[in-house]
C-alpha cells in the first residue's frame, strides 16, 4: 500500500502554527485548570501560551517571502 503525501507550503506552515498559538491562547484558563501531571501547580495553560506565544510574536515580525522551512 502506497501512503499518498501532501506538501504544504511555508505559508501554510506559518497560518497553521499561529492559530494553534491563537487557540492556545483563547483556551488558557481552560488548560490551566486541568492542573496537569507531573507537576499539577494549574499554570500549563499559562506555560503553553507563553512558549507558542514567543513563536507566533517571531513569525508575525516575518513576512512570507523572508520564511524559509
């Protein structure tokens, strides 16, 4: 069986990562309640948010055309 592969381009890339920061953000204090293991202190949501914000702020400073994946 032949698995069919599919590109995408930076572009796509680049939209796909910002809106899952977006939803990160969106959902925070949702996550944080999880109170996640190992280290259940009801801040995941508010660490996950801060580590992809950093990346959506980098890729929103850069145009397309300066991407390169």
């Amino acid at each position: 069986m032949r698995c069919n592969e599919t590109m995408i381009t930076g572009q796509t890339l680049r939209d796909a990562i910002l809106s899952g920061a977006n939803n990160i953000a969106n959902q925070r204090t949702r996550v944080d309640e999880l109170n996640v293991f190992p280290v259940p202190d009801g801040d995941t949501g508010t660490n996950m948010s801060m580590t992809i914000g950093a990346a959506r702020a980098e890729l929103e400073a850069k145009n397309e055309h300066t991407l390169k994946f």
